[in-house]
C-alpha cells in the first residue's frame, strides 16, 4: 500500500483531515471527482470576480480556534452577511428586525413591533402547530409569514407550507433593533482572493486526482491505502441496502453583465412563490468589488435525483431512521473514517465541518 490515508472528496473536510495528516509525516492520497478542489466552497475567477460557483458561502463563527484555524489559509475581510428580501414590489430587511417591522406597519419603537405579533399571533388561534405554516404564524404572526416565509419555504422544499412538518421551523430569529447583521457569530467575513486559495494551500504537496469517481474505480483504489476517510453520500457508499436518502438540490443559473452593480447588495431574497428562484447573488459584492463588470447568479431549488448534487438533507423522520441504519453500518467500520455533510446526512455550515474536521483528526492521529 502506497498511502496511509485515502481522501475521498478534496472539500473542506477532506482537505484538513489530509493537511493535517501530512504534517504528522502521513501520506494521502486525495481523490475528488470534479474537475477541482475545494467542493461545494469552491470559487472560480470570472471578469476578476471571485464567483461563488455552488451558492453564496459566508464564513462565520464565534469559535475563536476555528477563526483562528481558518485565517491560517486566507486574510478575510469585514464582510457583514446583510441580505434584503423582495416580495412583489416590496423591499425588507433580513433577519426580522426593527427595519423589517418599519416597513411592513409603519412601528418605530420595539414594544409597538412586539404588540403588532402579539396581536396577529392571538388572532391566529394557534395553539398546537400541526404543519410548518401553523408553526410559523404562531411565532411571527400572518405578516411576516405571507410576505417573507410561505412562498422562499415552498419554492426551497418544493412543497406546500401545511404540508410541511412543524418541525423545520424550531424558532425564527426577531430582533426588536436595526440591526441588520445576519449572523449572531463574534467572527465573520469572505476570504480576499476567494475560497479555493484556502484548498489549495492545504494540499500542498499532497497527491491529488481529479476527475476521479471513487464507485467507478472503488476496488483498486481500496488497495492504495491504510485507511480511508470517505466524505461522499453514506448511502452510496453501502450500495443503498437501505434505501436512498432524500435531499434537495439546486440549480445554478449565472451571467456576466455589462454594468457595475446590478443589485447593490450580495444577497436578495425573493420570497414571492411565482418568482422560480429564491435569490440572487451578486459576487463582487462579498468582496466589495469596483470591476467595471458584474456576475449575477439566480439559485433555483430542484428535486434531487440520483447525479444531481445534494445540498440539503431532508432530516424527516423517515431519512433520519434509514440514515441511523446506515450509520450502524459505519461505527462498525475499521478501516472507514466518515466525515462531512453527505458521509453524516447533515447541513453543516463551513464552521460546523472545520470543528468535525479537527475533532476527527484529534481522534485519529493525535491518539
């Protein structure tokens, strides 16, 4: 065997677990199956413009060793997640705060807000959400769910409000300030120069193949290596015995345009259900941009299929006990590291998968 570790996936949580290995004098060997590193973070140069190519990523935390993990790779700059949403002819801030209330009634100070959502919640007469839309009302009220909710929920699960469990919508976060920062993180930003810099300083003199499908190949690769370190779909890997997992997809719709700003802002929702996409990235933004050209990209959510890339587990009861089977499956593996959104059938963010990533090479290699 050529390798101690075989890297199934060159995406974040792969590449640590290799940078990592190779600095405690391991050899890998990293395969993906695209045609570049960095998977879902990966950021490709178009008119100057760093472009997102698998959706907006947006790095943030308030753990100071990841912060401080991450920042190894790339300087990150002061980027502040602050998206609006668009319903019809209408423009709000996002998360609900002060500015959203303002411009849905009119409030100025927070207790006429909290007495506006009091009033709609007690006009509901929810007392036991049966369905996501019942779920919602109960916490917001009828305003905020019908402009800013119903039609974005729909379009991203592909199906009805009430006929979505409750259960997706734990807690919508209100905010009685002007603020329009996204996240509640200590530390956030955008790497300047783009994600996949980051990949490719940690694969530094490591041995990396693309274009290279682990299934397709699956026998002869096993035999290169000591171990592996799997970060693809769990299923997929046990042949699906027992049966496949639910995800949902999305597809990616982007142009370069001859003007400078298109929209002003990184992030627009739009949350009317007649309008197909969900959003509208504008990439130059993230990097407070002055290229005399811009690149849009409309993000549209699909049904996954077998091929398509899966992007959100669909964590329902259902996919959650076929997953449990498949995992009992993995504890038993000695020779199998999982890891990683797909090998876990979680949405992590990208903090999430560096933590996993450094827990995971603490347990392995600093044993």
């Amino acid at each position: 065997m050529k390798y101690d570790y075989l890297v199934v996936g060159a995406g974040l949580f792969g590449s640590i677990f290799a940078y990592e290995a190779n600095k405690r004098g391991k050899k890998c060997l990293v395969i993906d199956k695209r045609n570049h590193v960095a998977g879902n973070i990966y950021t490709n140069k178009v008119e100057d413009i760093h472009v997102h190519e698998y959706g907006a990523h947006i790095f943030h935390t308030s753990n100071e060793k990841v912060w401080q993990y991450i920042g190894q790779f790339a300087k990150f700059n002061r980027y502040t997640n602050s998206p609006v949403a668009v319903y019809k002819d209408e423009l709000y801030n996002l998360p609900f705060n002060m500015n959203t209330f303002h411009g849905l009634w009119g409030v100025t100070t927070p207790s006429q807000a909290k007495e506006m959502i009091q009033k709609q919640i007690k006009e509901s007469g929810i007392i036991e959400p049966k369905n996501l839309e019942e779920q919602a009302i109960s916490l917001v009220g009828k305003d905020i769910y019908e402009k800013l909710i119903k039609g974005y929920t729909e379009k991203q699960w592909g199906q009805s409000a009430t006929e979505l469990p409750s259960f997706i919508i734990k807690r919508l976060p209100v905010r009685f300030t002007y603020d329009n920062n996204y996240f509640n993180d200590f530390y956030q930003g955008i790497p300047i120069g783009g994600y996949t810099q980051i990949i490719e300083k940690m694969l530094e003199g490591i041995t990396v193949e693309l274009n290279t499908d682990y299934f397709s190949n699956k026998a002869k690769l096993n035999t290169l290596a000591e171990k592996i370190v799997f970060t693809g779909m769990i299923d997929e890997f046990y042949d699906y015995q027992f049966g496949t997992l639910e995800y949902r997809s999305l597809r990616f719709e982007s142009e370069t345009l001859e003007e400078d700003n298109f929209q002003g802002n990184a992030v627009v929702n739009y949350t009317e259900y007649e309008v197909p996409y969900t959003r509208i990235i504008e990439h130059k933004h993230f990097e407070f941009g002055m290229q005399p050209k811009t690149v849009i990209t409309r993000e549209y959510p699909k049904t996954w299929e077998k091929g398509d890339e899966p992007y959100y587990p669909v964590n329902n009861e259902k996919n959650n006990k076929v997953y449990e089977q498949y995992k009992q499956l993995a504890t038993q593996e000695e020779k199998v590291i999982f890891g990683g959104r797909l090998a876990e059938y979680k949405y992590y963010d990208m903090h999430n998968v560096i933590e996993q990533a450094l827990n995971c090479v603490e347990r392995e290699l600093n044993m």
